[in-house]
C-alpha cells in the first residue's frame, strides 16, 4: 500500500532548512533573552518590509492581530464591523472580544470572498469597519472596496491570516486599508513552531498603540508605567527566529505550493469538482479548495484511500451558535450552500507530482464508482 498523502506536511519542510532552523534556535537560545530583543525586531523589520508597510508589530496570534487593531482604532460598543461569514470564527471573534457587533455578509460565488457590493449592502450608520479576508491564498478585490470604505468614512482591516505575500492588482497581502491582521499558526504558508501573529501598518500612532496594548499598555521604555489596560499578547523571540528563517524560502514555497495547484488543475479536468482558486500566479494556495455536491462521501472516501483532507469551512459564521444575539445577518446563501460543497485537498510545497496524481486518482475512483465507472 502506497504510504498516506498527509495534509500538511510540516516535517518536509522543516527537513529542507533543518540546518538554518537550528543554527536560528540555538542563536536566540544562547541570547538568553526570550521576550522582545533581536530577533523579534529583526523579523518584525523583515515582514514589515515583505508586506510595503512602515510597521510591523509581533504579537501572540492572529485573533489577537485583529483585535489590537479594532481596540486600537476605539472601535468597541455601538458599532459594526461587516465580516464575510465564510471566513475562521477567529474574525468575528476579534469583532466580539471588543464589544462591537458583526455584521455578517455573503460571499462571492466563484472565489467565496467578500466583495464591495456584499459590503455595501450592510453599511449603516454603526458600520466602523470592514473585515477584507483573504481566503485559501486569494485576495479580496481590495480597490472597490477601499474606495467605498474611502466614501463612507470606514475603516478596511484585511484579515490576512491565510495570504502571506499573495497579490492582487499589484496589491501584495496587508499592504493596504487601515492595518492588517496575520496568523503564523504552524500550518500557514509562514508557520512558527507554535502560536503567533502579526499587525502591519503605516500609521504611527496605530501602532504604538498595538505595541503598547499587547505588552500590557506599558508606556514606552519604561516598565512599571502603565498608560493604558493592556495584555500579553507578544511574539517570543524563539518563534521570532524560527519565522525569519522560514521568511528566506517563503517565496520559493509558494511557487511550489502553485506548481502544485497547476498539476491539480489539470489532474482534476474533466471530474465533478470544481477549484475555488483559479489565479495561479499570484494567489500563494494555503488550501486548494474545490467544490462538489458529493462532498461528504468524498471526504469518507479519501480518508479511506490515506489521503489527508478538510473542509473550511463546514459552518457559516453566521449560524454558528457562539454568535447567535452577537451577530447580524440575513440568509446569506451562497455561503450557506459553500459549506456543504467545499473540500480541502493536500496542499503544501513537499506536494509531488506523483502525489497530486495519486489523489486525483483517488478523486476519480470515488466518481467511477458512484457512477459504475
């Protein structure tokens, strides 16, 4: 039998630079200085300068990204922030933690990102902010939706946990709005060896804010001063230095990651699936997601055939219990359907030729059979 095709296949990855990994923990190791230092402003400066921004701020996670921003921006009680409701609870969570209310809105047929007219349907007058997730490695449509937000006095955070150093429209991941949010949670295309996170900006004040609240709102330098009500919300030098030696080859991992997507495209024509991501040039394919109304049954098949799969995500935000009274929304359709559809296939740069066949033929053997192939 023909050894599993994992999901993710972190150790791969992490055999390529196995060298660099540890030469990187054993530098920030032998600094005896875990929190703040070298290695966390070295990275912050390196990704800072990989998203166009000024500033880069580490923090403890991705949720914790967002909301730094919104408690930064006085965005709180009384307000609504639009969230496209395919998207990680983690989004909304960020939304609620602060106090304000999201409002829920559906998502693009094709890509299942949200677009300008989904967002300017649900702006009212408590509208500060709108959520712009980047999703399985695409990029919203950023300009219609900045010029609305530009119209409408709002503010555009872009969740870009899932994007790192995706483009669009000459836009790269976190480049634009307000600030954006990043996750380094191990499985993204830029993973610490555990939690972790980012806010990148070009607002000064922003970011001594967010500096200052994910460090218990000290004030400056000094360490018993507190000006604000603050947390822990820091990225420890260990994983600081981990993510900068994985930064060297983030670019050349992506480009696997769309070779990869440009084999399954073509290993899949011609099946009953449908990919959500069609931009393989630019988009940096965290997940390769396609639909199918067998979607289920495919998934039981493949795990039988040892091929790692997922769904994100199997339910909307918006009918999510942890958000009913907390959230606003209508039916929202199209997502609604989505998530009985959507199947996450293996994705990662150790991702063979011989692998994508091997789970396209998986795929194709799932359909024969159903349909006495």
């Amino acid at each position: 039998m023909s050894a599993p095709i994992p999901f993710v296949d972190l150790g791969a990855m992490h055999a390529e630079i196995r060298e660099q990994l540890d030469a990187a923990w054993t530098a920030a190791v032998d600094t005896n200085g875990f929190i703040g230092g070298n290695s966390v402003a070295t990275f912050e400066q390196a990704w800072a300068e990989a998203c166009g921004r000024r500033h880069c701020i580490g923090v403890a996670n991705g949720t914790d990204a967002l909301e730094l921003v919104l408690r930064a921006a006085d965005i709180g009680p009384g307000h609504e922030v639009i969230v496209p409701t395919n998207t990680f609870v983690a989004t909304a969570e960020a939304v609620v933690a602060v106090g304000a209310t999201p409002r829920f809105v559906d998502v693009d047929e094709d890509s299942l990102l949200v677009t300008a007219d989904h967002v300017e349907a649900a702006i009212s007058p408590a509208t500060r902010a709108i959520m712009a997730v980047h999703l399985y490695g695409q990029m919203v449509d950023l300009g219609p939706i900045l010029a609305l937000a530009e119209r409408h006095g709002i503010a555009v955070i872009e969740d870009a946990a899932q994007a790192h150093l995706a483009e669009r429209d000459g836009r790269v991941a976190g480049s634009s709005g307000l600030a954006a949010g990043f996750s380094f949670y191990p499985g993204k295309n830029l993973g610490a060896f555990g939690d972790g996170g980012a806010v990148v900006t070009d607002d000064t004040d922003l970011a001594a804010t967010i500096r200052s609240l994910a460090d218990h709102g000290r004030a400056g330098a000094s360490k018993y001063l507190h000006d604000l009500v603050g947390r822990n919300s820091r990225l420890d030098a260990l994983q600081a230095a981990i993510l900068s030696c994985k930064l060297e080859r983030l670019a050349e991992w992506n480009d696997r990651r769309r070779q990869a997507a440009a084999w399954y495209a073509e290993a899949l024509a011609g099946l009953p699936v449908t990919p959500i991501s069609r931009n393989a040039g630019v988009d940096v394919f965290h997940l390769y997601v396609v639909r199918t109304t067998s979607r289920d049954a495919l998934l039981d098949h493949l795990a039988a055939a040892g091929v790692g799969a997922g769904v994100h995500y199997p339910v909307p935000c918006h009918q999510q219990p942890a958000f009913a009274g907390n959230g606003l929304s209508a039916s929202l359709p199209i997502a609604e359907a989505a998530a009985g559809e959507i199947l996450s296939l293996p994705m990662h740069p150790a991702m063979t030729e011989e692998r994508v066949a091997r789970v396209a033929e998986a795929v194709a053997d799932f359909f024969g059979s159903r349909h006495g192939g």
